[in-house]
C-alpha cells in the first residue's frame, strides 16, 4: 500500500506543454477520481505516474520513493485501459497469469491466484475463453484481474468503463468499489464522466486543460464548486449560472427578470453593486403555483418526462436554466412560482 504525490508535474510534447505543473496528494487506500473533459490531460498524468510516459519537470512519488527514474514494473502499479488492452490469442487465464508466467511463479501457485482473482471477479467459467469470445463487460473483468494478480501498491484506471454499456456501466462502478473496499489498494481512476466520478471517488481532482481547478470530496466539490468551471462541469443537470448583482449588505442578488434572492449565510459578503455570477442547482429551483415577491423569471423552452419527474429546460435572459418538476402534470403555463429562498430551500422561478 501506498500514498501517491505528484509535486509541480509538468509534461510537454515537443515545444508544446499540455501538464502545467499539478500538485496532487492521493493517501494511502484512497480511491481518487481525476475527472475532466477530453483532452485535459488525464491520460498523461496516468501514465506519467506509470511510468510509461517520462516526466518533463517536477516529482512522482509512490510511498516514500521518487519513481519518477524507475521503470514501470518496478513502480509497483498495475494499470487498466479503456481498449482492455488484452492479448487477442491468449485465453482469460493465459491473459490473467500472464505477468505471473513473465515471473515464472511455480505452476500451482499460478493456478491457485488465477482462481482466487476469477472467483473475486464472478468469472470463474470464462478462464478457457479468447477475449473474442467475451462480452465487453467479461473482457474488462478479465482485464481487472491482469491487474489485481500482481497484488499492486497502486491501481490506475483509464476510463475503464467508456466502452460498456450505460447499464453495465453503472454496475461495474459498484463492482470495482467493493474490490477496493476488500483491496483497499490506493486507486487512481480517471473519468470524463462527471456521474462516475461523483459516485466513485473518496477525493475528486476536476482538471481543466492540464491543470487542477480543484480537488475534495464529492460532495465539497458539488456543495461549494470553486470556479464556475468546475460549477458547470460536476453535476447533472448542470448548475444554473446567471449574472446578477449583489444588493444590500451583499446578503442578495438582483438582476433583470430577477427580485432580490438572498444568499446563503455561508456565500461570503460583497461591496453592494457588485457584479457576480449567480449558481442555482436545479434541484434549488421549484416551481409552484401562486403569486408573490422575489422571483426569477424564466421562459419554458421544454419540458423534458423522465418518467417519475419532468426536467423543465427554460431560458432566463437568453441564459438556460433547468428545473426539476416533481410529477407528471405541467398545468396552465404562467402561473408557477417557487417559494423560499434560502439555503437548502428552493430558489424562485416564475415559469411564462
Ligand atoms: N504522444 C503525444 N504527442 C503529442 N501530444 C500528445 C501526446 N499524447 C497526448 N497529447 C496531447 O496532450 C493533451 C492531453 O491528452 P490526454 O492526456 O490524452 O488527454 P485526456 O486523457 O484527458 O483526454 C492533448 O492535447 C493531446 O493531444
Ligand atoms: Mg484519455
């Protein structure tokens, strides 16, 4: 087991850096999430703490060692990828042994951690099987299991789970946090998906174009989201975000098509008059019928049924705004408001 720090990592490719120095801590048995759009670097940085990419500047760490002149198998890691990256002519067991058999461990002793890692995996009855004979989700169990038979300090998780589908999906992320909760084997798991991401990780890094915008617990992250980037990015729906102005004693915003909304306690003072980006979860917004003060006014776009709820797409000052309605029935448009306006309590929205 072991801790994993990344001190001021910077890569390049050629003139061009695309890791602008990161400083990450990621203790011991934790199960981190490195979450962020296509193309911010999430992959590098995975490799770079592998090895399989060279550091350009700065430090990785795994437990109280600098790796960053070691080479890949003597890091202790075990990596897995989206692509499974198995060999095509090899059966699951061959697959699964295979760093074993490179080790040349004695034959019983191959036998008896293939099992043991087959049964942790619910695959005991594929072992015979060539990938092209397993299904996406069989192949990237089997590809686990190359990973977890080398007993690693440290897993590496590559958008694992990109290529399955949406409900096999949501399966094997409860799958492979209860192998980390037997394992307990520091994780690092990288995602584009904002839903994995809060679901799986016990520490979240939301990075943006190589570099990291911010790093907590899920629900720090979702709660008090540190730029309006990582505000947009984590949460689904989005948050709502509108520009208004902070009035009185900061405690309030207004703006056009929208009456005084206090503020949480907690949001921090400003100068009155101050222009600031406003962040509204959808699920902060109600719509309700009645009348009264202190309103955001919005025009329904679509009303989006998901079955137990609607999700109601409207527009506040060319801004989008969302907003969960409970039940199925819409009723006459112009007659919705929400009450309350404090924290926890929904935010107004008068639906037109
Ligand atoms: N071998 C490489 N040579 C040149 N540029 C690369 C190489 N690998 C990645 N990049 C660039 O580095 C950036 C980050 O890529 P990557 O780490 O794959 O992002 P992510 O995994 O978050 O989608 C991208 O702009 C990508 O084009
Ligand atoms: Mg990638």
């Amino acid at each position: 087991m072991a801790n994993v720090s990344l001190r001021q990592v910077r890569k390049s490719f050629g003139a061009t850096e695309v890791i602008h120095g990161i400083d990450i801590e990621i203790g011991n048995g934790e199960f981190a999430v490195i979450v962020g759009p296509s193309g911010c670097g999430k992959s590098t940085l995975l490799r770079m703490i592998a090895g399989l990419e060279a550091v350009t500047a700065g430090e990785v760490a795994i437990g109280d060692r600098v790796v960053n002149d070691l080479e890949p198998k003597e890091r202790d890691v075990a990596m897995v990828f989206q692509n499974y990256g198995l060999y095509p002519h090899m059966t699951a067991f061959q697959n699964i042994s295979y760093a074993l058999r490179i080790a040349r461990r004695p034959k019983a002793e191959i036998r008896e951690r293939v099992e043991r890692v087959a049964r942790i995996l619910g695959i005991e009855d594929l072992l015979a099987r060539k990938p092209s004979q397993l299904s996406g989700g069989q192949r990237q169990r089997v590809a686990m299991g190359r990973a977890i038979i080398r007993e690693p300090d440290v897993f590496l998780f590559d958008e694992p789970l990109s290529n399955l589908d949406a409900r096999l999906r949501s399966q094997m992320r409860v799958e492979i946090k209860r192998l980390h909760d037997d394992l307990k084997a520091t994780s690092i798991f990288v995602t584009h998906d904002q839903v994995e991401a809060m679901t799986m990780a016990d520490r979240l890094v939301v990075m943006n174009q190589g570099v990291v915008e911010q790093t907590g617990t899920p629900r720090q992250v979702y709660r008090r989201p540190g730029s309006t980037y990582v505000a947009s990015f984590i949460g689904a729906p989005a948050m709502n975000l509108l520009p208004a102005t902070l009035s009185g004693d900061g405690g309030a915003v207004e703006g056009r098509g929208m009456e005084r909304i206090a503020l949480p306690h907690d949001a921090g003072p400003g100068r009155s008059g101050r222009r600031v980006m406003l962040g509204i979860r959808p699920e902060h917004l109600a719509v309700v019928p009645g009348d009264g003060a202190g309103l955001l006014s919005a025009r329904l776009l679509y009303a989006e049924d998901l079955g137990a709820s609607r999700l109601l797409h409207c527009s506040h000052r060319r801004r989008r705004v969302d907003c969960p309605h409970a039940g199925r029935d819409r009723g006459p448009p112009g007659r919705y408001i929400a009450p309350g306006d404090g924290p926890g309590k929904p935010a107004p929205l008068r639906c037109r």
